[in-house]
C-alpha cells in the first residue's frame, strides 16, 4: 500500500526492478476516476492490505532502520507495553544507529495488542514493530 501511495505522489503509475540476470520486478498502479470526479487507486495489493488492517488493527512499522529498543535507553521502561493505551505521536519503540537513535511513533491511538519484533533485533524501513487495537 505504501509504495503505491509514494508511486502516485511522484505522479508515476510504475515500477520496475531489474537485476544483471535478467530477473524482472514491476509494480503498476492503476487509478479510475470516481463518481465524485475524484481519482482512487485501485491495486491488489492495497486492497488486501486494507482488509488485514481490518482484521487486526493498526500496524506500527519501522520509519528507517537500526536496532529495535523497547525500551527506554535512560529509564529502562518498556515503551509500549502489551495492554497498555498510546496516543497519536507517542513513542512506541527506538531505533539506534550507532549514537543515533530514531523514535518510531503511534500513528494512531490504541491499545498495544502485539509486539511483531524482538529488543535489539536490527529493523528494516517498513518492517511491522507492533499492532495497535483501535481504544
């Protein structure tokens, strides 16, 4: 889902990938004009997406990458424990990059339903941290 939004912010309807083997990856996104004149992006994937957020609420994903902290470097706190209720904007986790570290935010509020990644794992961009259940 993320990708074809980025695709139709840049005002490109795809992507291809290729590597020295000849090996081919393409991402098309496709838009139709909706009754209200308004353009809607229509993929499989979005859809897809779409109905597992449905089904489990709120996934909180990596905004870059480095090492997974839980819990708070100066406190020792867990961040965002399991049951516990976050607000839009609050700190669920941070990632660290040698001396620098990166807070990963709720992008809504909810309830901590599950923590998807272990303390200190090394993260990628994009990779599911935690699911939220709508409070």
């Amino acid at each position: 889902m993320q990708i074809s939004q980025w695709l139709h912010a840049a005002g490109l309807n795809s992507l291809e990938l290729s590597n020295a083997q000849g090996k081919h990856f393409r991402i098309c996104v496709e838009t139709a004009e909706t009754p209200t004149g308004g353009s809607e992006q229509h993929n499989a994937l979005e859809l897809s997406s779409r109905n597992i957020q449905a089904e489990t609420g709120v996934t909180v994903t990596a905004p870059y990458f480095g090492h997974l902290l839980l819990h708070n470097p100066a406190t020792k706190e867990t961040l965002a424990p399991i049951g516990s209720s976050v607000c839009t904007g609050a700190i669920v986790a941070i990632l660290e990059i040698a001396d620098i570290t990166i807070p990963v935010t709720a992008s809504s509020n909810g309830i901590v339903a599950d923590v998807l990644a272990k303390e200190g794992e090394l993260i990628g961009y994009g990779q599911p941290i935690l699911t939220l259940q709508p409070a």
